[in-house]
C-alpha cells in the first residue's frame, strides 16, 4: 500500500535486547520501512535488530528517548520519499495494529500530530495499573492546560508526526518530557492533533512511577530555558 | 533580610536558567563582573575585616560575618548556575555534532522496503 510506503515508523532503543526482536518482528509484518535508532546501548540490541532491518543509526553516547527521536526527525527531513514519520516504543508495550490505525486516521484527516491514549477505550483503561491511572489523569490535565488542548493521557510514545509537524520539531529536551515538547509545538503552531485509542501491554520493562519525579523536573527545566 | 536573600538567589537562578538561548558573549561580560566584583570583595573583607560589619549595618544585616557567608553563597550559587547553563549550552552542541554524524554514517546503508 502507498501509505506504508510512504511511512516511516521510527524506534528509539536504549538496552532493548529482550523485546526489541519481538517488537520488529510484529511491526515488519505491516511496516517497510522501519528505522531503529540505538541510543548508544551496550547490551546485544543492535545485533538483534539486525536480523529484522538494516536501517539503524546508531549514537555514540546515550542522549535518551528525546534526543534519538529527534534524530529519527533530522533524518526524516534528508528524505523526500515520506510523508509520514511514527514513533514507537521498542519495549513491547506499544500494538502495530494500533500504529496502522493511528497512521490511517492520520491520513484519512490530514493531522499534523495523531497520539494515542489509553484513556479512550474501557479495556485500555481497565488493563492501566491503579496509581499509574492516576498519575498519567493529572499529566493529562496539566499537559492540556500547558498546551491548550485537550489531552486525555499524556507521555504514549505511540505517535503519527505529518511532514509539517517534523519540518517543525526541533526538540530541546532529550530525556523524557519530549512528550510534552512535541505537544506544545503542535499547539503553538495551530496544527490539527487528534487522540486515537491505543492499548498498552504493560511489562517489567516499561517506565516505571519514580521516572515521573524524572520527567516533572525535566519539564520544569524546558519550561525555564524555553523562550517562545 | 533572610527572605529577600532567598528570593535574590532563585530569581538569579531563574535568570540563568532562561538564558540558555542568550549567546556566550553576551553574558560574559555580566559574567566577569560578577567575578571581578567577588574577588574584590573578598580581598576587601581580608583585608579591611570590620568593613564587612559597617556594610552590614547599613544594609541592614546583623553582623559582617553574615554578609560574608551570604556573599559566599551567592557568589558560588552564580557560578554553579554560570557552569550549568555551560555544561547544558555544550552538550547540546555536542549532540547536534554526533547527530549529524549518526545520520550521515547510517545513509550508505539505509535501504527502503529492507526488511528481512
């Protein structure tokens, strides 16, 4: 299909060695064009994703999820061929089906930035962990009031970026409230985003709470040194 | 006194912090002063020790031993702020660098509908 091929679904991998195999494995069954990009791991990721795509840029030293993604984004932007950029988490919690249907919604509407959100269908919502729920409603809210729109979760990796909304990333946080980056340059530009539901699978692998702490004094420091 | 001390050094923080897009050169100059400005305070208090206790007074600090230690905090909050917004300015330049590289290394082998 044009759209796949006209799709670049992008996964930022930091020691992934025990679900990055299964990860391209489901995605390439769908997807052409994968791109991993290996944030400098030290474990065995780089050989497996190997066996699945030759597409991996690899960084030298470890500059976390942000900044891989905006190296996902630097390269989008040397090729002609996509009009479609999709960010996916490499540690098994994110569904391809669910990155097909973000990507055809995507299309179908002409969004700048589709996002998925677990908050948007009942089995999702059951599956999330009890204090995890609550953490992620309050992100929400303070991601809608900071961005003017109406978000109902925050920080899923799982997103569709059109060629403006790449033309007009330039992330300057690295780590992890990228997220909210991504957010508020869609919002200040006036590009269209849309909330899709999507399912987790929740593992040992994944955030966990205490990186919240992280990702709040991350914010707090992008909020400080942005200037817009 | 206490209050507005602290109030000083977290808006000079702020400052610092939010000057990240601001070039180099032009808060050298501010940087400078600021360090000029301790040494000669700090050679002033060896050297003269009771002027610390009249600019105390009548700035209305209890005692010169005090204006020392605040001076010391202030000045070292500075600089660390000064050596973070650096440190911060330098790895985002350094990132941009192994970036471009990464990039460039990976086109040769970037192959469309290539996977296995």
């Amino acid at each position: 299909m044009d759209l796949l091929k006209e799709s670049l679904i992008i996964i930022p991998a930091y020691n992934e060695e025990l679900s990055i195999g299964e990860t391209l494995k489901s995605l390439s069954k769908v997807f052409t064009n994968i791109l991993v990009v290996d944030d400098a791991s030290t474990d065995k990721t780089v050989e497996i994703a190997k066996l699945y795509t030759q597409n991996i840029i690899s960084h030298l030293y470890n500059v976390g999820q942000g900044g891989a993604i905006q190296t996902a984004i630097d390269f989008f932007q040397t090729k002609t061929n996509y009009k479609y950029l999709i960010t996916f988490d490499a540690d098994g919690q994110h569904q391809t089906e669910d990155a097909y249907n973000l990507l055809k919604e995507c299309d179908k509407k002409n969004y700048d930035l589709v996002i998925g959100s677990r908050f948007l269908s009942k089995k999702s919502i059951e599956n999330i962990p009890k204090t995890k729920r609550q953490i992620l409603k309050l992100a929400a809210i303070f991601e809608s009031k900071l961005s003017n729109l109406k978000m109902t979760d925050a920080h899923v990796g799982l997103r569709v970026l059109s060629k403006k909304m790449c033309s007009l990333t330039k992330l300057q946080n690295f780590r992890m409230a990228h997220s909210t980056e991504i957010l508020l340059i869609a919002s200040r530009n006036n590009l269209t985003v849309k909330e899709e539901p999507v399912f987790i699978k929740y593992n040992e692998y994944g955030q966990n709470i205490l990186n919240s702490f992280n990702i709040i004094l991350d914010l707090c420091f992008f909020l400080l040194s942005d200037k817009k | 006194m206490n209050y507005a001390f602290i109030l000083a050094l977290i808006m000079m923080t702020t400052y610092i912090v939010s000057s990240l897009k601001i070039p180099n050169a032009k808060l050298r100059p501010l940087e400078r002063l600021i360090a000029l400005s301790s040494l000669f305070l700090a050679i002033i208090f060896t050297l003269f020790p009771i002027s610390s206790s009249w600019i105390a007074f009548h700035i209305n600090i209890d005692r010169g031993t005090d204006l020392v230690v605040y001076t010391y905090i202030a000045s070292s909050w500075i600089f660390l702020n000064i050596l973070y917004r650096r440190l911060k300015l330098l790895e985002d330049r350094q990132t941009n660098m192994m970036r471009e590289f990464a990039i460039l290394n990976s086109q040769n082998s970037f192959k469309n509908d290539s996977i296995k």
